[in-house]
C-alpha cells in the first residue's frame, strides 16, 4: 500500500499524509452519523467539557465511562457565564468519544477496511488494536487548543506501539485549527504519562524535554478525504478555531498486540468486549 519513500518519510519524520484515502460518500456517511449521535444527545446528561489544561484533573465520571461506549463532550467555551448553552448544541460539542469503531456501524464501516488495514501493516502493526476512536468537531470560533503532546502519553505499551490515523473529514488550515509537529520530534522522549488505578488519575511526569515551538513546530495543512499517520511519540498539537468554519476529523489510535499494553492505561478491555484490529 505505501511506497518506500512513504515508508522511508515515515521513519524519518515520524508522520505521512496520504491524500484523497477516504472518498467523498464515506465521508459523507460518517459525518451525517456524527449529527445523528449529537442530535440525541441530550444535554441533561452531562455537562462534561473536554480540555488538554489539566486532563487529570478534568477527568470526571463523564470522561472515564466514555472509555468502551460512545459520549459527547462540550467545547470549553460552549457555555456562557449563566451555564445556558451560547449557541446550538450541534455548534457546541468538542468531540464523540470513544468506542464508535466496534459499537456503532457507520463508523465501524469507516474503520473496518482493507485498505487501512494494509497501511497499519506497512507502518509495522502487524497485529493492530484499535483503542478508541474519536469524532472532533473543532467547532467554529470556539474550537477549542489541544495542547502539545504525545498520544504514546494515553497509550503507553512495551515497546511503545501506538499509532495514530487522523483522518480529515473537513479541509484543515492553519485558519481553522490543523495539526501542528516536529518532524522527527518521535526520536525524542515520552514525556508524561496518563495513568488510572480505579477512578483515580494522574499524569506522571517522565522527562523535562521542552515541547516545540515556532522553529521547529510545521502545520499539516490537509484536504477532506486525506489521512495522516503518525507514530505516538510526535509531539503535535492543534490551535484553537476562531474562524468561521468547522474543522471536523475523525481519529483511531491503534497499538500492536505483540507489544505489552500497559494495564494502567485509561481505556481496558476484557473477554466481554475484546480489542480487534482492522480485520
């Protein structure tokens, strides 16, 4: 599926971007699945932002039962100083987390695929398992930052296995909050790490290396249809969206079973609902 030379990138800069891998009507499914999902959510349910600020601190009841089932979350900046929404909800909702692969099936047809499965093979997950899933809306004018991190942070194994499909579901650009890296920033240290015993939290600090900045950091500026992989230990980040259109993706983060999954990670799974991989 993927040439040398994208082989070669990838080993280099510890990302690719694939173009036009997802055509126009799996989009379009996808993307009409994720309006139903936030049309029948009802806000009464929770009020649960998402927020990379202080993520173990943020994680409430809301965020650790989302880990094998599917919730909504809302920008940080959804809701004004009376606690009423400010504008509507579909205008309103961060992202869709975290089991859609295996429990809904519009996305469970997203991500199933032969295709994706032959590129997790050639960028070395010979026996992939996919984690979660995210929806992200990254909303217009209140798309929320996603602070500098490494996903290997959230999926820790031995060796370090994880690896992200970031899918673009809308036309990136800088204007509207695409994914910033290092290239070859994945050469580097994990950083921190996200750890839960029960209901508890913590993000452990493991290295002091600096995140990037503006010397070092590039955008990936992307295309609907487009596929970004990149290895768990890039350093990215998104800024926030403060112009008038949406930025929409969807994202799987995918381990290799022949490497050990830390059992202090936040999202387990056991016999009743096994990980699978793209088959």
């Amino acid at each position: 599926m993927l040439t040398p030379e994208q082989r070669d990138r990838y080993r280099r800069d510890g990302y690719i971007v694939i173009p036009n891998f997802k055509a126009p009507d799996e989009i379009a499914r996808l993307r009409a699945r994720a309006g139903d999902i936030v049309d029948a959510f009802d806000p009464a349910e929770s009020r649960a932002i998402f927020t990379t600020r202080d993520q173990a601190r943020a994680s409430d009841a809301w965020f650790l039962g989302s880990d094998n089932t599917i919730r909504c979350f809302f920008e940080e900046e959804a809701f004004g100083p009376d606690g009423r929404l400010k504008q509507a909800k579909a205008l309103s909702i961060n992202k869709i987390g975290h089991a859609m692969h295996d429990l809904d099936p519009v996305f469970k047809a997203f991500t199933h695929d032969a295709k994706l499965a032959a590129v997790a093979r050639d960028l070395g997950l010979e026996q992939p398992q996919i984690w979660q899933s995210m929806y992200i809306f990254k909303q217009p004018g209140i798309g929320g930052e996603v602070r500098w991190h490494q996903d290997a942070t959230f999926f820790d194994s031995t060796p370090i296995s994880v690896t992200t499909f970031w899918f673009a579901l809308e036309d990136a650009t800088i204007e509207n909050g695409c994914l910033w890296v290092e290239p070859g920033g994945h050469c580097g240290p994990l950083r921190e790490r996200f750890l839960r015993d029960g209901d508890a939290i913590a993000m452990e600090k493991l290295d002091g290396t600096p995140w990037p900045d503006d010397s070092t950091a590039v955008p990936l500026v992307a295309k609907a249809g487009d596929l970004v992989c990149f290895h768990g230990l890039l350093p990215h980040y998104s800024a926030p969206n403060r112009s008038p259109v949406s930025r929409h993706a969807f994202t799987l983060h995918v381990t290799d079973a022949r490497t050990a999954y830390s059992p202090r990670n936040w999202i387990q799974r056991d016999a009743d609902f096994p990980v699978r991989g793209f088959d």
